[in-house]
C-alpha cells in the first residue's frame, strides 16, 4: 500500500464560539450580591452582570465563564468590577497565589495554525519508508557451538488514509520488518549463504498539510489580585470560617466598549493547590464617560508565567523591546495602563525597582514596583508572612493598577513608539515579572470642567477600607479630575443624607483623571440623618460642572462601638520583649490627643484609666516593626496583648487580636450611640420576606422594637431615591405588606429609622 507522494492541503477544523457553555444572565434576577455596591449619583439605570458564580479556582489554570451584557450602543460613565474572592467547596489554600481577570474579546477575525498528518506511523514514529511482512522475521549468528536466532518485534503500523479527516486512524497493521537477511551457517560455523524475507508491503511517508482554523481572541487583563493565607479560613481560626469571602472592585469603564451581548472572561489561577472561589460582578451606571475610548492595545503581555529577568539586556531586548503602534485617526490621547507584580526569591523582595513609560522617545511616566504597607492588610490576620513588603502586592491584596497619561507626546493616525524600560540590576536569584502594558486610545474628554467624587474612604463598609472604618471622626473621600481642564479649586458639601451638612472649600490641582484623598473637617452632627454619608463636588474653578450626574456619592455606614455605664475606660496593654517597638494614643473626633503612651519597656502589664466625656474617639496603638504584638514569625518578640475595660468593672469591653501588623485605629463613642442617646435596635428585629422577591408580588415587612416608638418605613432604590415612605407613631412593631408593582428590577434597600436607632435591610426584586 502506499500513500499519494504529493502533499495535499485541507482545511480541518473551526474553533468558535461554544453557544451551549453556560452563560450567566443579566444579574436583575433573584440572586443576593455579595459584594457592597457603590451607591452613585445617576443620570440613568444601574446595570449589573455576573460572569463567574462562586466558581472553583484549584490548581494552576484558566477558568473560563460567560456574562450577558446590553446590546452594544449604550453609555456607561462608570462601570466598574466587583471580584468577590472566597473558600473553595473544598476549603482555602494557605499559599499566596496570583489570580488574573482577563476579558477574552472574540474579535471575529480568523486565524490558522499549520499541522502535517503522516500517511503511516510505525510504533507511533515516523519513518520515511516502511518494508513489511506478516511471517516473523529473525537474524542469525554463530556462537561458537550452534546458532543463535534473534527474533525480530512486532512493528505496529498506524495507517491514516481518510482525506477527509488525515488525523483520524483507518487501520491497524501488526507486522514484522521485511529489510533483512540471515546467515545460513554449517555444522563448523561457516556461513554457506544468505537468505531473504519476502516483502509483502511496502509504505511510503507523505504528509498531508492541515489547517485549523480559529477565530482570534485578544485577552485584555482587568485585573488582578494575590490570594491571602488562607489556612485561618480553611482551619475556623482567629475569627474566620469557611464562609469567608472579600471583595476587591476595579475601574473598568475603558472597556465598556468590548461589554456587549456575550463576553467571555478568564479567571487565571497561578496556585498549585486548591483553595479560593471567584464570583465576578460588573456594576454599569448609565451616563457619560470623561472619554470616549476607541482601542485598547496590549503593548507587553508576560502571561501567567511571566517575564524573567536573568540581566538587564536580556530582559530588556527578549521581554520589553521597543513598539510601533499605529494610532487610529481619531485618537487625540491615550493612557499607558501597568499591571506588574514581581516574584521570585529577587524579584518579589527586591525594593528600588522603577518602569519608565516611553513614548516617541520621552519618559512621560514612571513608577517603583513596591508595595511598602503589607502591615495594614484588609485581611488580617493571616497565617503566612503577610506583613512583608513585596514587589508591588501583598497577600490577599488587590494588585495596584497604574494609569499614566501619554496624550501630549502622541500623534494620532500615525506611528508612534512605545517603550517599558525597567531600572537595571542584577538579580542575586531567581527573578521575574508578570506584567501586561496596555496603550488605551481615546477621543477627546468629553467635558472641560468635570469634578467626581470617586471614592469614600471613611465612613464605609467596603473590604479595602475595614483598617479605617467603622468610624465617626473625620471623613476621608477622594475626588478626581474627570476635565480636561486642571482642577484647581472645588466645594464640598458632605454630611448624613437627610441630615445637616457642611461644606470645605478644596484647592489644589490635577490633571485630567488625575485623582487626590480628601480629609474634611471633623462632622458637626451625626444625628437627624440617615446611616448614610454623602459627599457632593460642585463649583470646579469656580465655574459650572459639566457633568453633575458624578458629583454625589453615597456611602452606608455602621456606627462605631458604645461604651456605656461608666466615665473611664482602662487601656490594658501587656508588652512584649521589644516594648520600645509599640506607642499608643487615644484621640478625639477632630484629631486632639486625650492620652499618650510611648515608651513602653519589655514584658510590662499597663493599666491606663482615661476619663472621656461623651464623644467619638479612637485608640490607635501602633508597631514599629510592622508585626504587632505577637506574630508566628518573630519567635524572639515574645507575646503581647491590648485590652479595653471599663471603669468599675472587670468586663472586657474590646480585645484586640495581637497579630494586627502595623496598627490598630479602633473608632468608639462614650455614653451613647454616634448620633443618638439610646440604645440601638436589634439587628435581628427587622425581618424582610420573600426576599428575592417577585415583581408584583407583595414584599412582607416585619419590625419588633423593644419600647414603643415612632417609626419611618423607607424603600431606596439603589442611587439613594425614596420610592415608598410610611410614618408610623408610638408602636411597638411593624407588620406590612409593600406591593412591589411598577418598581424595576433591581436592588433596593428598606431603612427603619426610630428614635432608637435605625436598621437597614436589603431587598432583591426580580
């Protein structure tokens, strides 16, 4: 049998887009989200997606999933990604590991890759020609007294002859090798001839070329953070269980473009044990973006793997060369977007490492990969080194993205340069970097003068800002620059909503995007008003904002803890060997120190007695090592420990856990609740049901207080809009039922505000 001679080309096969992997659906449905949603100002809808649901993430992989998006042609001014990180069914792994988002754009454009299918293989080889028998064959030798024979193997032969399919196997063929001869030998051992095996086939190797075709997927990094040590999860110890979970959030409103109809996502898993869980949850709020984004492209991209860095000019020329990109016409600025964590034994601990953004040849930006405040982890404690310092993440951290504005040395329509240079040095060990460098192309800002108010620091209930919070001291915001304009000067208007507010007039300047942290001036009044902060940006250079849907942000809080029944409280703290290594305070709400201590000597029990009036105030002990007052690691530290007692008592009021790495800043009012004069309400009292709910179907409303009281019913929806009220008088309990026809799908909250406190519930309608 032998095969055509001449190679032949057949296209194989199509790899598209999989319509029966399960897609997840517009998240207006039944589910609670796990995450704390902003609460934004709008000028139009709120729209939230879910991709992964809770999905496993084990060893090292991708784990790809579904979201169903609006049809393209809608504006979102914000949209942003809520990663909700939690236990794996099988438990938490306690290692740090890296997780990669990545949005997987089908671009629609085919693309190919070449195979060559053999026309034979022989025992899974391949041989240019094949002679075969089916009689075994043998050779023959002489040893001295006799003959040997040596029998010859069985060659499996593997024909491949469906030219409709030339990968696929046809027939089997067990045979011996025809290519011999033997001796034929006498009784001394003379060789009297030679003889021939008969050949019965004969096979001659071609190769069919065979094109798979594929449609081309760009993966786009959204973001990415390190998995904490999760072995207190995975064990139910230091306060955790296996229900743990944390919420890191990402800007992704550069991409709305690409967030249309179904979009594929990758959650890349860099571990080699099984641990963590993903549930991906996009927030879009309707309105106008600062720019219209018309591309991003994907400059350097390392992988999971990385890039190593074995020396400057190999790492340099190999890893980050010089880029030409053609800037589409309509691009009038662009942004250099930085994801780049180090690791390995050098790279993940060594400091003083900078990348320098080039572009047509001039450095337009530059940052040192470093992040130098793992002590004050959202997630502490952990049972690994947490607390060290490492290139650019800690454990259980979001990683930092960076955004650096090119626009004023690029030309659109045109080639333009583009170049990641990272300071030279010569690792001691191993050392690399995962990195992705994107160039996001965009049209000109859409206002001159655009003022946000990006972010609430304190007072919050979002994971990245537990260190700070609860709290009833000063408010901490952050406003950005969404203006072409350079912000100089704004007012801030802040407060409870339904409260008093204040206003601060801000200076200052940024760029374009360019963001700052506010501190405003200690509240005035935390009662009359909701457990909401709202902070509002007007006036921008004293002029008109362009855009005001931005302008207002809301923030749910939780009051800080009561102290009551006393007028001092007792500051227990037990030193460790190295009491020099600790100081602590306690501060009033406008920043006043009320008490110091800042020389502690080693292994030494101090009893403070502070007497506080009525007030908010904070104790805020810290370690100069960065690793508390007791750590697994520092064996030589010995054990410390940090108490609050009340006067005339000998109950503990607060203990604090020892492993707190850089600081405690523990917010608490004396004599009454932050706003109030009574106590709280059990948060137990309100009970909310069907929840999910139905639209149209009645939401039923359940409220025992302990006292008769008078009792404001509330349902928000989810920008702060009161869409249903009751004013109750003097009753002792709630019992309502709230007809939910005509409220759109969505999330709501409903708010009981009393005399003695308020609760706030959340509501899903379907």
């Amino acid at each position: 049998m032998i095969a055509n001679s001449a190679p032949s080309m057949r296209l194989l096969t199509f790899d598209s887009v999989n319509k029966s992997s399960p897609m997840r659906h517009l998240f207006l449905s039944l589910l609670l989200v796990p995450f704390t949603m902003q609460v934004l100002a709008a000028d139009g809808d709120t729209t939230t997606v879910r991709a992964h649901d809770g999905r496993d993430i084990g060893w090292w992989g991708a784990y790809d999933d579904w979201g169903v998006f609006p049809p393209s042609g809608n504006s979102y001014r914000k949209v942003l990604l809520h990663f909700t990180m939690g236990c794996a069914s099988t438990g938490c792994s306690d290692w740090d590991y890296t997780v990669q988002i990545d949005l997987r754009h089908r671009t629609g454009a085919l693309d190919s890759t070449l195979q060559q299918a053999p026309s034979f293989t022989v025992n899974g080889a391949q041989v240019q020609t094949l002679s075969y028998t089916t009689e075994h064959t043998f050779t023959t030798s002489w040893n001295g007294s006799d003959v040997d024979t040596l029998w010859t193997d069985t060659l499996l032969v593997i024909l491949y002859e469906n030219p409709e399919d030339p990968f696929a196997a046809t027939d089997t063929l067990e045979v011996f090798p025809a290519d011999l001869t033997y001796d034929v030998f006498d009784a001394e051992g003379n060789v009297m001839g030679t003889g021939l095996f008969a050949e019965e086939g004969l096979l001659e190797l071609s190769l069919t070329d065979v094109y798979t075709v594929f449609e081309v997927v760009d993966d786009y990094e959204l973001g990415r953070a390190i998995t904490p040590y999760g072995g207190y999860m995975a064990n139910g110890q230091q306060g955790y269980n296996s229900n743990w979970h944390h919420t890191y959030t990402y800007d992704v409103t550069a991409y709305q473009h690409l967030l249309h109809d179904s979009v594929e996502f990758r959650a890349f898993y860099g571990g080699w044990s099984s641990g963590f869980s993903v549930t991906l949850d996009f927030e879009m709020v309707e309105g106008t973006p600062p720019m219209d984004v018309l591309r991003v492209n994907r400059v350097y991209d390392s992988g999971p793997g990385g890039f190593n860095y074995p020396n400057p000019g190999t790492f340099e020329a190999s890893s980050v060369p010089a880029s030409t990109i053609d800037l589409l016409p309509g691009t009038q600025g662009a942004i250099g977007r930085m994801f780049v964590t180090g690791h390995g034994q050098a790279g993940e601990f060594t400091s003083g490492i900078y990348y320098y953004v080039k572009v047509n040849g001039a450095t337009l930006g530059q940052q040192e990969i470093w992040k130098g405040d793992c002590g004050m982890n959202a997630i502490y404690p952990q049972g690994g080194t947490w607390v060290y310092d490492r290139a650019n993440w800690c454990p259980g951290e979001a990683v930092p993205v960076f955004d650096h504005n090119v626009s004023s040395n690029i030309t659109g329509g045109q080639a333009n340069t583009v170049n990641v240079d990272f300071t030279a040095f010569n690792p001691s060990n191993a050392a690399s970097y995962i990195l992705e460098f994107q160039l996001i192309e965009h049209a000109a800002p859409n206002f001159a003068l655009d003022a946000e108010v990006w972010d609430i620091i304190t007072p919050s209930v979002k994971d990245i800002h537990r260190r700070s919070n609860p709290n009833c001291g000063s408010a901490r915001i952050v406003i950005r620059n969404s203006g072409s304009t350079a912000l100089t000067s704004a007012t801030i208007t802040y407060g409870l909503e339904g409260g008093a507010s204040q206003t601060f007039n801000w200076s200052g300047n940024l760029g374009f995007l360019e963001k700052e942290e506010v501190e405003l001036p200690t509240m005035n009044d935390w009662g009359g008003g909701h457990r909401t902060f709202f902070a509002t940006i007007t006036a921008p250079n004293g002029g008109t904002d362009g855009y005001s849907a931005n302008d207002t942000y809301l923030s749910p809080f939780v009051a800080p803890d009561v102290i009551t029944g006393t007028e001092a409280i007792i500051l227990w703290v037990q030193s460790n060997n190295f009491g020099s290594h600790n100081m602590y305070w306690i501060y009033d709400d406008a920043g006043n120190e009320v008490f110091s201590r800042t020389a502690l000597a080693n292994n030494t029990l101090y009893k403070d007695t502070v007497y506080l009036p009525h007030g908010c105030y904070r104790f805020h002990l810290t370690d100069a090592q960065d690793n508390g007052l007791q750590w697994w690691a520092a064996t030589n530290q010995g054990s410390g420990y940090a108490r609050i007692r009340k006067l005339g008592s000998s109950a503990t009021v607060k203990t604090f856990n020892a492993d707190f790495g850089s600081e405690i800043s523990y917010w608490f009012t004396m004599g009454a609740p932050l706003g109030t004069e009574e106590t709280l309400m059990d948060d137990a009292a309100l009970r909310l049901w069907p929840n999910p709910s139905s639209n149209g179907a009645d939401l039923h409303v359940n409220l025992q207080l302990q006292r008769p009281d008078d009792v404001r019913m509330e349902l928000l929806d989810m920008t702060g809009r009161t869409v249903w009220t009751r004013q109750m008088t003097g009753v002792d309990a709630v019992d309502l039922n709230i007809a939910t026809h005509g409220l759109q799908a969505g999330i709501y909250l409903m708010r009981a505000t009393a005399r003695s406190g308020q609760w706030t519930g959340r509501v899903v309608l379907n």
